[in-house]
C-alpha cells in the first residue's frame, strides 16, 4: 500500500504541475465536449483534500473514454475494491462538470514484442456520457507531416472550478523525441513541439488529448494523439527540452474497436455531431421467457443462499399458460403473468405452506410483495430489471445458463 500511495504522489507531481498549461489560452468549452478528466483527492496536504484532474482523457464511445495506459495509479482502484473512481465529463465554461460518472472497468493495450510502451488505456464507463451532453470525438486519419498544426487542451491540476485550457504547437521531426533517455517509438508515436521554444511546450494533461482540424470543412477538432510524455535534456537533471511525445490514436482503432464492440463511421459536414460510432451489446439481451433468473437483489436487498436451500430464482414459462415459477429457498411459489413489449403484470400469486423462518422469511415476503408490485422490466444482455409503476427498481436479476 505504502509502495502504491508513493507512485500515485510520483504521478499526480508529474501530471499536475504547479501551472496548468505554459501559456494556456482559455478554450471554448463547446469545442471540446469530447475532453474528460479522471477526478481524484489531492495527496498535497497543502491542498486540504481538495478534488483534482489525475489525469486527462477523451470521450470515444458512449461508455467509453481513452486516456495513457501511465496514468492506471489513478483508475486501477475501479477494480481493486476501493474508493470508487469517477471521471468528470462535459465540462462547462464555469469550470463545472454536468456529471461525473463511475469507471467500471479498464483495458491497457497491448504493446507488441520489440516495440516501446504504447502508452494507451480504455477506460468503461458506468453511465452513457452522451446523455450529460458530452460529445464523442472523432478520430484524425490524415497525415502527421511535420509542421501539422495541433491543439492540446487540458486542465493541470484542475480544481473544481478551474477553467479548460489549450495551446498551439506542431508536429515536430521524431529525431526530436527520439531519445535514449524515455521511451519512443515511431511506429506507434509521433513528437509535437513549439518551434522557436525554449522551454517545454505546454503541460498538458498525462493521457489528454491533442487535437488536429480535419473533418469535411476542416474546422472540426479531431483526436490525434495522448499525451505521452516529455523528453529529458540531460541524464541526471529533471529538465526537458521543449517536445512531447504523443501516442497516434489512429494506429489504435483495431484495437478500439475490438475492446469496445464499436464501429466508427466518418463525420458528415465536418461536424462532431455527425460522426457515427456504432456499439453493439457485447452480449445479446436474454429472453425474459424459459431463462432461469437468478435473484440478486429485492428492494435493493441482496438476496443470497441460506443455509443451503435452493437458489432465489424466478423462471418465466413462455406459451399459452404464461406462468412462472419461483422461490428463495422455501415455499414454491407461482402465478399468471402477462408480458409486453416492456410492461410486466404478474398474478394471481400462490404458494405452498411450508413454514419459513428467519432471512429466509423475510426475503420470501419480499418476493411475494415484489410480485404483486412488479409493473414493467428491463433486460440489457444477462441482466433483468423488475420496475414498478412509478418506475422504480425493485428487482435485479441475472441469466444463469445451465
């Protein structure tokens, strides 16, 4: 624990520098709907525990956001059981996130043998980010010739409050970021500088986007890169030169869409709006009929198994009769029911009269109750949601395939 605390502190010192981005201009928020920050508690004492960006990302699916597989001490704790990590999108011209959502899981991608680090991670989100206003970014496929024109923006530290920031610079020869002192590799990186420059260029977000104009009027801002990291002037010194290295992100679409199940279509009329991603359910939604449900949750209860009596299950026998069969472990219970497209009516309910004692009485009053309230459900691949009239959750269920 204490080894990981001091690679989280060496990580946010790297990422969060004292200023925001060397020269930092105020970006129009509206131009970058798809910029998303993995928000964390400050581990300076001085900041008093105040909320900061960990590290910058973007929006590349609904549920999905792209960010350096180096920041992972920042996002690994969404699968570690510990605190929950949240990533704030849609920031606002006030400094303000519309939400932030919960990272559920994260992928890192692969680097292949005799290349450098390809420093990228695929983070999933909890929640459809589309729905809070923020934008999907679309990809850049042209050219990275030296002299591209490129803009990062990004939020340093970023407080709550803090406005989004951006800079110019330029795709720089690789010779530039090519160095023995880090890790760079052409094949799947490229170097942005400010010519001229005699200090870094800019800070950046670690994992933050770099964006070049394309789309079909060329006024669209276009994802091209995640920041890397800087380059070192000397062996023993802290000093950088005035380059970063960025991983391209058009060399990871295979890999994009082979984690995420999304396909990218091209923008229309240069516009964000128009840039088609496709996402299919990684798992097609189960039948609510002749599948056996297993019973999760009632009225946000966990439900489990009690002293070795049978599983809490519902199974909804399809056909003429349309009835169903369920337990949690005691009584056999059972009734009529009648299925729409997602609206649920369930009874007359009958039991058998065994008696019940203890956790599992209570749940089976639950369940009885569950079933004369249950008005509608919900199934998103193995998962099924029994909802009441007023649209409330009452159930959570799972697809168990024997």
């Amino acid at each position: 624990m204490m080894l990981r605390n001091l690679v989280y502190v060496a990580l946010v010192c790297w990422c969060t520098p004292a200023f925001a981005i060397i020269d930092g201009v105020k970006a129009d928020v509206d131009a970058f709907r798809s910029y998303v920050s993995i928000r964390a508690t400050s581990p300076f004492p001085s900041q008093n525990g105040k909320e900061i960006n960990a590290c910058g990302g973007t929006l590349i699916a609904p549920h999905w956001v792209l960010t350096a597989a180096h920041c992972w001490p920042s996002y690994e704790a969404a699968l570690t059981g510990d605190e929950p990590v949240f990533v704030g999108v849609n920031l606002g011209p006030d400094g303000l996130f519309e939400q932030k959502l919960r990272i559920v899981d994260y992928v890192l991608a692969p680097t292949k043998p005799g290349h450098e680090r390809l420093d990228a991670a695929l983070l999933k989100l909890g929640e459809d980010a589309t729905l809070y206003g923020a934008q999907i970014a679309s990809i850049f496929e042209g050219n990275l010739a030296i002299g591209t024109a490129t803009t990062t923006v990004g939020l340093g530290q970023g407080h709550e409050g803090d406005p989004l920031l951006y800079y110019g610079s330029q795709v720089t020869d690789s010779d530039l970021c090519d160095s023995p002192r880090v890790d760079y590799d052409g094949r799947h990186d490229f170097c942005v500088g400010i010519p001229g420059s005699t200090q870094r260029a800019g800070y950046g977000d670690s994992g933050g986007p770099l964006f070049v104009l394309g789309g079909g009027n060329g006024d669209e801002y276009q994802l091209a890169g995640i920041v890397k990291g800087g380059v070192k002037a000397n062996a023993t010194g802290i000093e950088e030169t005035e380059n970063i290295r960025y991983t391209d992100v058009n060399k990871l679409q295979d890999w994009i869409s082979a984690t995420t199940g999304c396909t990218f279509g091209a923008s229309q009329n240069g516009s964000s709006s128009g840039h088609e991603v496709i996402c299919a359910s990684s798992t097609p939604d189960a039948p609510l009929t002749g599948t056996y449900w297993k019973i999760n949750t009632i009225f946000g209860n966990e439900i489990g198994v009690v002293n070795n009596n049978r599983e809490p299950q519902i199974i909804f026998r399809g056909g003429d009769a349309n009835t169903l069969m369920a337990t949690v472990g005691c009584n056999k219970i059972s009734a009529s029911f009648t299925q729409g497209e997602a609206t649920l009516s369930i009874g007359p309910v009958r039991a058998t009269r065994m008696a019940c004692f203890g956790a599992v009485a209570k749940a089976e009053n639950d369940l009885l109750d569950l079933l004369e309230r249950v008005a509608g459900y919900e199934i998103n691949g193995d998962s099924l949601v029994l909802i009441g009239p007023d649209g409330t959750v009452l159930a959570e269920l799972s697809a168990v395939y024997l």
